[in-house]
C-alpha cells in the first residue's frame, strides 16, 4: 500500500512539474515581440526572468484586447503588458518591468507644429489598437474632434500610410517605429507630448508576484539587462531605473 501511495505521489508530482505555467501575451509588436520566432526584448525579458520563478512557462499569443477576465480562464496564468494606470488598482499586477515611450511623428516635409497632445485635433491620425483606452482622456478628446482616426493592429501599416499622405500624424512607440522604419527609411519629425507608460505581468496569485518581483528586481540589476537592451536598440532612457 505504501508502495503504491509512494507511486500516485510521483505521478502527481511529474504532472505538476510538466505543467507550463501559461502566459498571455499580444501578438507581434517588434522589437517587443515576433510571435513566429517567439523573441523579442519583452519575451526574452520575460524567459530570462520565468525561469528563476516557475520550472517551465509558455507564451500564449492573443489580439491585445483583453483584459483582467483572461485571468478567470482555465490554464491561463498571466498576462504580458499590463498597463499600470489600468491595473494597479486590481492588486494583481507585478512591478513594472518595461516601459513604452509613445510619441507623435510627422514627415519632415510637412513641417508640422506638435506642442501637446491637444493639438493632434488638427490633424488626421493612424495609432495602435486600443490607443484610446492606453493613452487616457486628453488623448480621447483631442481624437475626437480629428477629422480621421485609425486604429491599427498591424503597426507597420501605420509607416505605410504616413508614407503615402494618407494621415499627417502616427501615435506609435518609438521603438517600435525605429523597428520599422528600418524598411521605410522615412524622414521624421518626433513630437515627444506623450508621458512614459509602464507596464507590469498581471498574474493570478499573491505567491507568485512577490518571487516574480524578487527576480525582476535581480534582473533589473543585471549586466544581462543592459546586453538585451543593446542588443534590440532599445534607448536607454527607456530601461526601468531601480
């Protein structure tokens, strides 16, 4: 009998090691993320961070519309690039791991004036999906009044539209139009009106962000930190400052 209690524990805890820990994430936004390779900056943050907190985890690849309800599916663990102002307050969110530097780009040749973020009512817009609810009230009401606004999930189509005149304006990380502006090689004009907007794992137990925080912590401080940034070209004064 004991011989077989010692087995069924075995087995038991073979299934729990084999068991990924499960985590959302959006589908490409390099240098942040390339779901078909599975790297970037953001994912290779994360694995490097993972695997001092949990024996085996996986990405999971979804649209970015979600929210805290994914966390309410079965086998889901967490979510990548919670935003701070939206979820802090669930108490389920990590520390900040990276952070985003969102900004208004205009051709040279148009010479336009940016000054805030109220003056993008002036202008037709093309920004990333779900820009309204990310970049807040000012930003909402100053689109609002745009005679175009275009959400985009394919980001690089934001390039093309600039290119072509279709907008005068993109709302876009910078680093993510350096990516790809690598194949446009356009001439910009970069209006810096938008804050820093930090993003944490929203997790689903207590347990785990305080290990995961530990690590992050360790990693932050990290000559392997600075290397991933280098290596992606991520501006420096984007690295999360501990």
């Amino acid at each position: 009998m004991r011989r077989v209690c010692l087995v069924f524990l075995l087995i038991i805890s073979s299934y729990l090691l084999a068991k990924p820990f499960n985590v959302v994430t959006g589908i490409d936004r390099p240098p942040y993320s390339l779901q078909r390779a599975k790297t970037g900056v953001e994912i290779e943050l994360l694995n490097a961070v993972l695997d001092k907190v949990v024996n085996k985890h996986e990405f999971v690849f979804a649209p970015y519309v979600r929210s805290i309800k994914i966390l309410d599916v079965r086998n889901i663990d967490a979510m990548t690039t919670a935003s701070v102002a939206l979820y802090k307050a669930s108490g389920k969110l990590s520390m900040p791991y990276i952070q985003y530097q969102n900004v208004a780009l205009t051709l040279k040749s148009a010479n336009l004036k940016l000054e805030s973020i109220n003056d993008l009512e002036r202008f037709s817009i093309a920004t990333f999906l779900n820009a309204k609810t990310i970049l807040g009230d000012t930003f909402n009401q100053a689109v609002s009044k745009s005679s175009q606004y275009t959400e985009l999930s394919d980001q690089s189509l934001q390039l093309h539209m600039l290119r072509k005149n279709k907008v005068q304006v993109l709302v876009m990380d910078i680093n993510i139009f350096n990516y790809f502006n690598k194949f446009h090689e356009l001439e910009v004009d970069i209006h810096r009106i938008f804050p820093l907007t930090p993003y944490g794992l929203l997790v689903k137990e207590d347990a785990f962000k305080t290990r995961f925080d530990h690590a992050l912590q360790q990693y932050l401080h990290s000559d392997a930190y600075l290397t991933l940034a280098n290596k992606w070209s991520i501006d420096p004064n984007l690295l999360i400052k501990q």
